[in-house]
C-alpha cells in the first residue's frame, strides 16, 4: 500500500472531522478579513458565523450517519462502535454549544470563537477515533489549545484572564504528566499503535515490567483526572467556572470530560493488554485507586458545593460530583453480568451533557450579553418574573438531582445497578456512597429552586434581553432531559453496542 | 378497561398540562373550574374502572404469584439487556424494565379514594387560594396524577418512579402557596423523604438484580417477581437485609414512629388542600409500599423481623401519637398527629400477615383517608371562619354553626371508631387480625382507640359545645355551610357511614386479592401456637368475619 493511499484510508476514517476543520481553517483564514483594524464590523457578522457553524456541524453529523463501523487494524485511525458513538455526542452537544455560544461573543470575534469551538468538537473525536498514542494525544491538545483561546478571547474582566492564565498552566502541567504516563506505556510495549500494544502484552511484555505499568497507570489517570475535574485535581474548576462566560463554563462541564472519559476507556484497558472492553475489570491496585478518587470526587463536589452563592461554582462543584458518579461506572468496568459499568457510564454522560449544558442555557438566556446572571439571589423570584425560564431550570435540577420524569433517574439508575451487580465490597461501597451523594446533591439544587420560587423578586427586573439561540438551547435540554426519560432505548442499545 | 385506566392516571396531567398552557390566557378565577371538571372527570373515569373492575372474571392463579393484578397492560420502556447473544458472551435472556400498568382490587379503591379527594380538595381551595390560581391547580392535579401513577404501577422502576414524582408537585404546593414557615417544611419535608427513597432504591435495585441475575426475563415486574420469589425463596439473611432497606423511604413516607417528625411541620404548613392529599393519600403510598413490595417479597423476614419491628414500633406511634395529640392546643396539629397514631392501625393490620388483618389494613387506608382528609377540611372551614386554630380560643360554635359542628361530630365519631362508621370496622379487623397473631401487640394498640376517643371527645366537648368564647362573640357574624364546602365533605360522610354500615362492598373487592398475599403466610399461621379458634379465618377469608362485624353493628344499632 503506497503512502498515499494510506493517507487516503486514514482520511476516509474520519470525514466528519475533516469537514469540522476545513470549516475551522475557513472562519481562521476569513474571519481576520472582515473586521477593520480599529476592530469594528458589521453588525450581525455573530449570526451568520454562527449558522456557518451549524451547518459544518450539521454536514459532519450527515457524515457520522453515513459512516460504517470498521474492525481495528494498524492504522492511525479507527472507527468503531464507540467512535460513533463519541462522534454522535460530541456533534449533537456541539450543536447545543454553538447556540450558547452564539450571543456571548462580540461580532468582531465570533469567526475565531466559533472556530474554536469546532476545533475542539473535532479534537474529541479524533481523540476517540485515534489509534495511536501519539494521534490520541494530538486529539487531546486540539481540545486543549482552542480551549485557552476560547476561554481567553471575551476578555471582558480580570477574573477573565485569571480563570484562563490558571487553566493554561495548569492544562499543560496536566499534559506534561499525561505525556509521561503515555512514556511509560510506550517502553513498556514498544509501539505506539494501541493494536500493537494489545499484541505486545499478549506476547507477555508486560509481565516482564509490572512496575512499570501501575506508574503508567497513575500517571494516565493524574493527568486525564485534570480534565475530568477529579478530586484532588479539581482545583481550578470553580475559579475557572466562575470566572468564564456561560457559554466556555458550559463548555468547560462537558468537553474535558468526555475527553478525559475517552483517554481513561481507551488507555485503562490497553494498560492491561486489552483493545476491545468485553469483560474488562480494573486491575485490583488500579481499582482501589480508582474506588478511591470516585469517592473523594463524589464527597468533595457535593460537599463543596452546598455552600457556594455563585451559580458558576455552584456548577463548577457540580460537575465534579458527577464525574465522580460516572466513575464509579468505571470502576466496576464492563463485567459480564445484568448491568454494565461502561455502558452507564457513556449514557450518563450524554445525560449529564444535556442536563447541565441546558442549566447553563437558561442562566444565559436570563442575562443579557454583557450582565451575565451570577448569584443565586438573581434568580429570586424567577417564577414571578420568567415562569417558562424558571421551570425549566427547575426540571434541569431536578434532573441533576435524579428526580423522575426525567433522564437523571435514569442515568443513575443504570450505575447503580452497574455498581451493585459487581458484587465487590467496592462495589456496595461505592453504591452507598452514590446514594448518599444523592442525597446531598438534592438538597443544594433544591435550594436553587427554593429561591426561584420561594423569594420574591429583587430590586428592578432587567429588561428581557432576547437571546433566542440560548432559548431554543435550553428548550431543546429540557425536552431532551423529559423524552430521553420515556424513550431511552436507543441512546442504551448505542452505548451498549459501543462497549462491544 | 386500558383507556379507563389511562383516564384515570392521565386526565389530572392533562388538565394540570391545559392550565399550565392556557395560563396567560384566562381570567383568574377560570382556572379553578378547568381543575374542578377535571377532577369529576377523572372521578366519573375511576368510579367506571372499578365497576368494569368487578366485572371482570375472577382470577384463578393465586397458586402462582401473591399479587396478581386483575388487569394489566405493560409497554416497552427498556431492555437492558439484548435477548440475542452478544458475540464473545454467554447467551443470556434479555432483561428489561417497562411501562407496566395494571390494577387489583386494593389499588381500584385507592384510586377512586385519590379521585374523590381531588374534588375535595380543589373544592376547599376555592376561596382560600387566590395567588397564581392556575399553577396551585396545576400542581394539585400533577400531584394527584402521581399518586395514582403509584397505585397503578406493576413495575417497581415505574413504581418507584411515581413514588419519587408525587414528591415535586407537593414540595411546590408547600413552597409556594404553604405557611409562614414554608420554607424550612419544604425543604425538611423533601430531603427527609427522599433519604427514605434513596435507601428503599438501593434496596430494590439489588433485589431486581438478584433475580435478574437468576436469569428472570422481567425482573422489575411485581407480579413476576413475586412468582418468582414464592418460587425461590431468598436466603433468609438476604431477606431481612432487603426487607429493612425496602421498608426505610415506606416508614418515613408512612410516617411510622420514629421516622413521624417531618409530618407535624409539613401538616401545618402546606395548603390546606396539600394537607388533604399528604395525610389522605401520600401517606398510604408508604402503606401500600408495605402491602405491595415488602409483604408479598419477603415472607420469611417479615415473620421473622417485621413482626416485632413493625409491631412494636407501631404501637409505640399508636400511643405516642395519641398522646401527643391530646396535648395538642391546636386542632390542626391535633389532627395531624391522630392522623399518625391512626396510620399505626394500618400497620398492625398489615404486618398481622393473614386474611382478616391486611384486609383490616387495607380498609383502614381507606377509612383514614376518608375521615382525616374531612376532619382537615373541617378545621380549615373553621380556620377560615374564626381565623384560629387553637381550641382555648374556639368555644361553643354548635349554637353558631349547626351543620358544620354536626358534620364534625360525625367525622370525629368516624375516626374514633364508633360502631357504626368506617373507622370501627377498619380497627376491628386490624387488631383482630393481630390478635391472633400476637395478642400483646393488638392489646396495646388498642389502648390507642380509647385515647383516640378521649383526644378527640376532649376536642369536640372545648370546640364545639363548651360555652361560646368572647372573641367568636365579639368577630364578624358567621355563616354555616355553603354548597361548595357540603360538596367537598358529602362523599365523604357518605362514604364514611356507608363503609360502615357495609363494608362487605370494599371488602368483596379486595378480598381476592388479599387472600392471595395472605396465602403465603397461611401455613405459618396454622403452626402458630398462638392462633385462637375463634379467629380461625384464614382459610375461610374475611366474609364470615364481615358477618359477625356486622352482627355486632347491628347489636350496637339496636
């Protein structure tokens, strides 16, 4: 096979990335063009990037519909059910980002933030479809590195350029110990490509450096546990939830983690010699540490988050406690059995993507551009002044909190039964710990609910700035959050299939 | 019978959809009368499913399964697991959840109860609710779609679900439209209850990936798997564990002693019409939880540990509750906690495990349901007209309020248990029941009818016939009765008097069904030292006992 045509067939593996980028390089080469040097632009220049980018999202998910799924070989790419899987998330939740996104942006800046934004949509699923380790890198920093620019380009305050300056260093801080980690795999197996990986530990490589693997292992998981928001590397999330728009927190609350969530499936197993999941269990060390950091995550993000007044870092905390519920999906693994950890653990990702991106919506469908919602004394009296607003942000919370009608019942349901059919004492332990977690988590989403409907509007109501896209975003959650609770066959069947 | 079901459950949604939609759009006052043709409407559908109900063939495989419904209709919700074989695993039968709806006898009675007070209770917040008319309406109805999604689900995810669901519209109706200390009984009332749940969930989940494992197609079917246990008993150990964890969101929901101290806060503090649905309905959720999972689920451990644990801590909420009620200076907190001391004689029902005692059981749900949601109905008429609840402050309304004080003597007569009325047949079952299974426990529990009387007498003798106080003199003359407040309290007085003099109705319906869950425990109670020959019914079921109940209310009538 000439290299030309291995181009060719890598490429073919991933057209609804190549049409994300191509999009991108378009916005990047354009974009500077039609803004004056003093910065000025048309007006309006915001709505039509930003059905630019629906439409490169919506051309990709025609693509992912249309591609086939492919038995994994030595290339640099690959395209299995989990791929499809990834890619049909990460496309539908772009569409709800891209909508976020749409208002909270400046005219002059909207070519390289919605560029930006599809960069890193592009970046998950190469991260997902990679079959080498360095390609699986490459994947991880072409979500970081838009990210900080991302993050960076509304430059509106100080508490801006913190948050971002704080998730740079600490971003490539996370990538240098990831990188050591893929070091480590790398000499254990000598190849990169992860079928060449499996093959060199079924050709008994691995029992030859034990050690070297658990640091391989630890070192992956510190660095992938960054993005994920684990406990202990949780720190910077709330500082940098509070200190971003709407629209990057929301987008902070669901890419890494379905990034990171990519890194630990395809990497934990390949650790142990393995490339498809059938059956996989953590390794007992691997397990315990895993046990652990689901429990201190649960604990810290709840805990944490009873007392915060900023909705932001309310949030932030939030979504550190429910990596910590998805990775007790992780710890049992995808043993054979009634339930299976994995597969919860992708459906609950999806679920908590709709849910809290749709909480994040209608925080900023409720503040006009430049006076975005902050504290939970402005939603005081919601149901007074937004009724349509404030009970669609009490069922996002009541899904949050696991309430039926609604999908979070059924998302931590499935873990739960993943959890406790493992029939491990980690496994009770860890259900326990769920439960109780839930409990907690209950009782600070309610109070949000509690304000809204509980105390009486605050001071002079600001005028109703119309922020159509985010409304329609938030609209589009709450169906999503009440449907998927009635009809969830589909997303299950897909998150099954993309485990075998 | 499907579309009279789905009538029931899904026309207080639709109406609480309707109002919610059109809630710009009408005139304030609209609102109430939507809810109220709603609710006759669901009411006409619920009296209709229970005649088509009994006109359904009897049922023949009692053998089989301890609760069999005598409907049902089950749709697709989800398959956990694919029926074919996946590649590179073991076949396994496919296992899923679904959207299994049904009715038996005890949950056709429960559904037209959770009906009949839908009217109530949107007839006593006719005058009272004048705030965001069509959003108070539409969480009334949302709440009592849930209840009867509860009373009509034969899926434990569906159940538990409906369960969790009733928890929303009623923490709103208390958050918005409750008390001056809302709040704090808001917020006490959910997280309280939802810790119960969460536990009860834990509970479930293992027990349906127990049989699931065991290769049970449907393992989250009651009716399936209570086959399937009366089949493969657990491990007793197992049984006890689940039993316990099962119970735990039934106890606090209930309120059983000492899980009751949510009740008093939330009791004051909700709407009147959230009172009504929480101490009529919400509370036999916990009730029925007990009667519908953990009684036909686990035999051996409700022998073995709900026995005495049910039992005693029953009898310690009969005259705990009754004591405290008699200390009451306030007759809705008075209410409130008979309402717990006579939630205890359901359970002692219940937990006698045989014929005469769960049908006790079941029909002192009803009972309750009837008598406290009227006595709350009551203390709210006279809250509205004498802007007070205490009794040191009430006095000598009989001269003043003819109809209203009878009504009250007649409804508290009801609750004491006077033959006669509802409540009598009710306590008479339970406690015979528990007799024959453990004499000591019905013995205490029937000190609490005696207390019962005497909190409830000491109420009426201050309210209603001691002299006429000074500020009742000096207010505003007031009226008795009017129309819509006969309305919302006729079918139940109705209903009160008519369970008493025959109860053979209710209990002709739920007599199947009951047998069929007592039949597991039948054996046992025929070793059992204890069984008197006189109460020697088990097999019989509980016609001849209904004979001599009524014998005996027709002595006392003579």
């Amino acid at each position: 096979m000439s290299a030309i045509e291995r181009i060719n067939a890598a490429a073919g593996l991933i057209v609804p990335e190549v049409i994300l980028l191509a999009t991108v390089c378009i916005m990047f080469l354009v974009g500077p063009f039609l803004v004056t040097e003093g910065g000025k632009t048309q007006t309006g220049l915001r709505h039509r990037w930003g059905a630019l980018s629906l439409l490169a999202i919506v051309s990709a998910l025609v693509a992912w519909w249309n591609t086939s799924i492919q038995p994994v070989d030595l290339s640099l790419f690959q395209a299995d059910a989990f791929v499809w899987f990834v890619r049909g998330t990460t496309l539908s939740i772009g569409v709800i980002l891209v909508l976020l996104l749409w208002n909270q942006i400046d005219d002059g800046q909207s070519a390289e933030a919605h560029a930006c934004l599809l960069a890193i949509l592009a970046g998950v699923n190469l991260t997902a479809a990679a079959n080498d380790l360095a390609i699986l890198f490459i994947g991880l920093e072409l979500v970081s590195i838009p990210t900080y620019i991302l993050l960076f380009i509304p430059k509106r305050d100080r508490l801006i350029r913190e948050a971002t300056a704080k998730y740079f260093l600490l971003s490539i801080f996370s990538a240098a110990i990831f990188l050591y980690g893929v070091a480590w795999l790398f000499g254990a197996a000598g190849t990169t490509n992860m079928l060449g990986i499996s093959q060199a530990a079924q050709a008994g490589k691995f029992d030859q450096v034990p050690g070297l693997l658990l640091l391989a292992q630890v070192f992956l998981l510190a660095g992938l546990g960054f993005r994920l928001t684990l406990v202990p590397f949780h720190f910077y999330a709330p500082d940098v939830f509070q200190g971003s728009t709407s629209a990057n927190a929301a987008m902070l609350s669901f890419i890494p983690k379905i990034a990171g969530m990519i890194g630990l499936f395809r990497l934990l197993p390949l650790t142990q010699g393995l490339v498809d999941w059938n059956g996989w269990v953590p390794s007992q060390p691997l397990q315990t540490v895993l046990a652990t950091l689901a429990v201190l995550t649960m604990f810290g993000g709840n805990l944490l988050a009873l007392r915060q007044k900023n909705l932001h870092r309310l949030l932030a905390y939030s979504s550190v406690a429910h990596a910590g519920y998805m990775l007790v999906g992780l710890t049992v693994g995808s043993s054979t059995g009634a339930a299976n950890g994995m597969a919860s653990v992708l459906f609950y990702l999806v679920i908590y993507g709709i849910m809290t991106l749709g909480a994040f919506a209608v925080l900023s469908g409720l503040g006009a551009t430049g006076n975005p919602i902050r504290t939970d004394d402005q939603l005081a009296g919601l149901s007074r002044t937004r009724p349509l607003m404030a009970a669609s942000l009490a069922v996002l919370l009541f899904s949050l909190t696991g309430l039926p009608p609604t999908a979070g019942l059924l998302g931590k349901l499935f873990i739960f039964l993943a959890a406790w059919n493992d029939g491990s004492t980690i496994g009770y332990t860890l259900a326990i710990v769920l439960a109780i977690n839930a409990t907690i988590a209950a009782s600070y989403y309610l109070r949000l609910v509690v304000v809204m409907y509980f105390e009486n509007p605050q001071g002079e109501q600001p005028e109703v700035a119309k922020q159509y896209p985010a409304w329609v975003a938030s609209a589009g959650c709450v169906v999503m959050v009440v449907a998927l609770f009635f009809i969830p066959q589909g997303l299950w069947d897909a998150a099954l299939k993309a485990i075998h | 019978m499907l579309i009279l079901l789905l009538a029931s459950l899904g026309l207080p949604l639709i109406t609480a959809v309707l109002l919610l939609l059109f809630r710009g759009s009408m005139a304030a006052d609209n609102a109430r009368w939507i809810a109220l043709a709603g609710a006759l409407v669901t009411a006409c559908s619920a009296f209709a499913l229970l005649s088509e109900y009994q006109r359904l063939p009897a049922k023949n495989d009692i053998a089989v399964s301890p609760v069999n419904p005598g409907f049902e209709h089950s749709f697709p919700w989800i398959q956990l697991k694919p029926g074919t074989a996946v590649e590179g695993e073991p076949a396994t039968t496919g296992y899923s959840f679904s959207l299994q709806l049904g009715v038996d006898g005890i949950s056709v009675v429960m559904i037209l109860l959770t009906a009949l007070l839908g009217i109530s209770s949107i007839l006593i917040s006719w005058e009272s609710i004048k705030e965001r008319q069509a959003e108070f309406y539409a969480s009334l109805l949302a709440l009592q779609a849930g209840v009867t999604g509860v009373f009509c689900a034969f899926d434990l995810v569906l159940f538990y679900a409906f369960f969790e669901i009733t928890l929303i519209p009623l923490f709103f109706l208390i958050l918005v439209w409750g008390g001056t200390e809302r709040r704090a009984a808001a917020l006490k009332f959910f997280i309280y209850t939802f810790c119960g749940s969460v536990i009860t969930l834990l509970g479930l989940v293992s027990l349906v990936l127990h049989a699931a494992n065991a290769g049970v197609a449907n393992p989250s079917s009651i009716p399936a798997l209570a086959a399937w246990l009366k089949a493969n008993p657990l491990d007793p150990q197992l049984q006890t564990v689940l039993f316990l964890a099962v119970s735990a969101g039934f106890l606090v929901k209930v309120p059983v002693f000492p899980f009751h101290t949510w009740l008093p806060l939330t009791y004051m503090q909700a709407p009147i019409a959230g009172t009504i649905f929480a101490s009529g309905v919400l509370a036999k959720l916990g009730v029925y939880g007990f009667l519908r999972l953990c009684i036909p689920f686990f035999p051996e451990a409700c022998l073995t540990v709900g026995i005495p644990l049910m039992g005693t801590l029953a009898v310690i909420g009969v005259i705990y509750a009754s004591l405290c009620s008699l200390a009451q200076r306030d007759i809705q907190r008075l209410v409130a906690y008979s309402s717990i001391a006579h939630l205890g004689f359901c359970i002692i029902g219940l937990f006698a495990l045989n014929a005469e005692g769960i049908a006790g059981g079941v029909l002192q749900m009803v009972n309750h349901g009837l008598s406290t949601a009227a006595l709350f109905l009551l203390v709210a008429m006279i809250h509205e007209r004498y802007q007070t609840r205490n009794i040191d402050q009430l006095g000598g309304i009989a001269s003043q309020l003819p109809l209203l004080s009878c009504t009250l003597v007649f409804i508290s007569m009801a609750s004491i248990g006077l033959p006669g009325l509802n409540g009598f047949t009710g306590e008479f079952l339970s406690l015979s029941g528990m007799f024959a299974r453990h004499p000591v426990y019905a013995a205490l529990g029937a000190t609490g009818v005696i207390l019962g009387a005497w909190y409830l007498l000491t109420m009426l003798q201050h309210v209603i016939f001691g002299p006429a106080r000074k500020n009742s003199e000096t207010a505003a003359p007031v009226s008795d009765l009017n129309l819509r407040e006969v309305m919302a309290l006729a079918p139940l007085a109705v209903l009160c008097l008519w369970i008493g003099v025959y109860p053979k109705s209710v209990l002709d319906v739920i007599e199947p069904d009951v047998k069929s869950i007592s039949s597991l425990y039948s054996n046992a109670v025929q070793n059992d030292a204890v069984q008197q020959t006189q109460f020697n019914s088990d097999d019989a079921g509980v016609a001849p006992l209904v004979s001599h109940d009524l014998r005996s209310v027709s002595r006392v009538g003579n």
